[in-house]
C-alpha cells in the first residue's frame, strides 16, 4: 500500500508527476488516484490475485490427463475440453476460491483504512474501526451490528456454496494410476506469458522499486536526482534498533508457528467436512467460515476479552495469543485449500488401506497426506504470507516485548517516518519472497505423477 500510495498519490505521486509533463494531463493533480474507489479495488484485486492463483495449483495438478485426452479422442477442441472438463470438475476449487475472496474482500481492513478513509471512502470495516475506535464514547452497538452483518452475507455465501455443489462426484484421483501433464498452449503461451510478465511488472516490480528508492531518501520531497539526496541512515536505524531486530524476529517466530499448527488442524477439520459420515460436519464446516465473515480488527478484538476475562489473562500480549488469534483466522482459507483437494481423491484408497488393516491414523499420514501434499504447502505459503504482514488481527494484541514488522510499519507511517516504514514494508517482502522460494527449492522435482492403491 505504501509502493503504491507514492506511486499514485493525485498530487505527489511519481508516477502523477511523469503523466503531468505531458500536454493532456497539466494541471495540479494527475489523473491517477490511489485514494478513490478506484483504487481501493486496484490494489485489492493485484493484492490476492496472485494468493488466489495458488490456491487453485493444487486442484489443476490433481486433473489427470486422461480425461483430457479423451475428450479430445472424441473430437473436442481445447476450448470445448476445458469447459464441458476441466471447469467442472474444478468447480469445487474454482468456487471456493470465489467465495473465499469475496468474504475476504468484505472484510478486508488495512487497504481501507490507510487508501480510504483519509478520502471519505466508507465500507463497513472502516467504518467499523471509526465506530469502535475513533470516535469517544466507543459506539459498541453500530460497531457490532455491522459486524453481524457480514456474518449473516458470510453464511448466505457458504449455503450458495452448498447449493452449487449439491452431492455431485467430483472425483479426479483414483486407485488406478494417473498423470498430470501440463496442456500444449502453441502460440497462445506468448500471450500468456506476455500477461504473467505484465501483471508481474505492475503489481510487483513498480511498487518495490518505490520502496527502495524511498527507503534510500533523506526526506520525501527531495529532488531524487540529486546524489546528495540519498542515505543509508534508515537502514542503519531498522537493523541496528533492538526494537527492528525483536520485531523481525517474532514475526518470523508468530508466523512460522502459526502457520504449521494451522494446517496440520485445518486438513484433519476438512477430512472431517469432506470425508466423514459425522452428521455435525455440515456445521463445523459453517464454523470454519465464521473467522472471514468478521473484520480481523473486531477479531481481535473479542480474543482480547476472551483472554483478558479468562484465566488466560496472563497470555496477554505475547506471542501465544498472537499466535492463537493467527490459527483462527487461517481457518476459513486453510480449511477450503484442504477441502478442495480432498474431494477430488477417490473413497477406494482409504477403503483399500482399511482392507490391509491400516489404522486410521496412518492411512491419514500415509495416503492423504502424500496426496494432498500440493494443497498442503499452496496453504502454507498462503497463511504463511498472510500472518507474517497482517497487522489488524494483532493490532489489539501484541505488547512491548512481542511487536512484529507490521505493527513496527504502522508506528512509523503514524508518526510521519515513511522512510523507515519503507524499509519495514521492504523487509517484510524480502522475508516472504525468501520463505517462498525456500518452499519451492523443498518440494521441486517431488510431485507426484502416479498414484497406487
């Protein structure tokens, strides 16, 4: 958000600056405003965009070719074979992905508060933190009624879910073998890769070069072609504070742990929703969803009563409760990537493994988790990303000796000091960006490409 409120500020932006050298676009402001509706969804859509498209790598490479194949055996182009195929039998990921980001979406915090309420712009987060926050006395009552009602859009959104997929078979992985081929795209992979590049370009490249020259500069202001403009003083403040380094530490410590035990709940909750005979499922799946339909501000919020009028009380402000609060927000998102890719694995390799007298704890540490090792890490990437820059769950929560880089990076933009939030905002890309390739470096070269009973 920052990258980008430098890059596309109406009136000091860069980018702004550059359009208003030219004859069409003179004036005091650009054409260009991150701080309108505009915008709000620009940076919304680029920033899960790519969280979205992982989510929905597992459940592709669990197609086998096969079917595929077929289809085009019978004649089908490729056009035809991914929409009477392919969508489908995707159908399950596809619409969790949409469902996910939509609930996400109305109950996203941060981009509203920091691109729109400076601006008037008003959804019910923003304007839930205005109600419960800003304004004295609290208004708890406006507060929590707009909370409940995104729960109550939430629960109509899952019940859509349901409805949609009804009890169709979407089964993909079976105790026969198959294969996972990527499909010939022929001259259409320039186009696409044209747009990866592009996409990649303007959500990624332009806003962390922004951050490094402004992490760089004395003052924002500056003339940035002047040499003299320039410093390592941010830097030097950010790594060699006790306060930088402890916070860089914890965030690592609250996310990493946060992140496993996470998943290691959320697959044996959704083997509970997708797989079991268990008639309260339907409900626990219903509960998984709950953490996404309130904003993660007021989530933390009702952690902080929970454990401050609880014996838990002494937890207040460490790492634990930061890292229960993380867990319960993971839910919705970890409990669906999970899902999503249970249901396309057969019922005849659990069945198989009973028959050879495995128990069911093996079976589950033998089978599922071999099978289900794509969506696995795709959700460990994703919750790790999220946790480790999340910063309305903990806002609440977090104390002088558990501080994490983003309540650091909201200190510091607070307080007017952007260059040194830059340098925050820059360590916590560094940091995922490292995470990531690490995870991809483990599990390159081991995807499975057959499956035996």
């Amino acid at each position: 958000m920052l990258g980008w409120a430098l890059l596309l500020s109406p009136q000091k932006g860069y980018l702004n600056q550059l359009l208003r050298l030219l004859p069409f676009f003179a004036g005091d402001t650009g054409p260009l405003d991150i701080f309108s509706y505009g915008g709000l969804i620009f940076v919304s859509v680029t920033g899960w965009a790519t969280l979205l498209a992982i989510f929905l790598v597992p459940a592709f490479r669990n197609m086998d070719a096969a079917l595929e194949e077929s289809a085009r055996m019978c004649g089908a182009s490729p056009g035809r074979t991914v929409v009477r195929i392919l969508v489908p039998l995707l159908r399950p990921a596809i619409l969790a992905a949409f469902i996910l980001s939509l609930t996400r979406l109305l109950s996203s915090f941060e981009t509203e508060v920091f691109l729109g309420t400076s601006s008037g712009i008003y959804v019910l987060t923003n304007k839930i933190y205005e109600r419960m926050v800003q304004i004295f006395p609290p208004d708890f009552r406006t507060g929590m009624t707009m909370a409940v009602m995104l729960l109550v859009i939430t629960f109509g959104l899952v019940l859509v879910n349901w409805r949609f997929l009804g009890k169709r078979d979407y089964t993909t992985v079976t105790g026969r073998g198959y294969s996972a081929r990527p499909m010939a795209l022929g001259k259409l992979r320039w186009v696409a890769f044209g747009f990866v590049v592009l996409f990649f370009v303007i959500t990624v490249v332009l806003p962390a070069l922004m951050l490094i020259q402004v992490s760089f500069i004395r003052f924002i202001g500056l003339n940035v072609f002047d040499p003299a403009s320039y410093t390592l003083d941010n830097w030097r403040r950010m790594l060699t504070l006790r306060v930088n380094r402890l916070a860089l530490t914890n965030s690592l410590v609250m996310s990493i742990v946060a992140t496993t035990l996470g998943m290691i709940l959320y697959s044996l909750v959704s083997y509970v929703v997708t797989r079991s005979r268990y008639k309260g499922r339907r409900l626990l799946d219903l509960a998984a969803w709950v953490p996404w339909a309130v904003p993660s501000l007021v989530l933390g919020l009702g952690i902080l009563w929970a454990v401050l009028l609880s014996p838990l009380a002494v937890l207040y402000g460490t790492l634990t409760v930061m890292i229960l609060a993380h867990i319960v927000r993971g839910f919705p998102f970890g409990t669906q990537i999970m899902g999503s890719s249970m249901i396309q694995i057969s019922r005849e390799l659990e069945e198989a493994a009973r028959v050879h007298n495995a128990s069911w704890t093996s079976t589950f540490r033998r089978i599922w988790l071999p099978l289900v090792k794509n969506g696995f890490l795709a959700g460990w990437v994703i919750q790790f990303t999220v946790s480790f820059s999340d910063l309305a769950t903990v806002a609440f929560l977090y104390g002088a000796k558990s501080t994490v880089l983003p309540t650091l990076f909201l200190s510091q933009w607070s307080n007017g000091r952007l260059e040194e939030a830059a340098v925050a905002a820059l360590m916590m890309t560094v940091v995922v960006l490292a995470v990531v390739v690490l995870v991809r470096r483990l599990v390159q070269g081991n995807v499975p490409t057959t499956t035996v009973a």
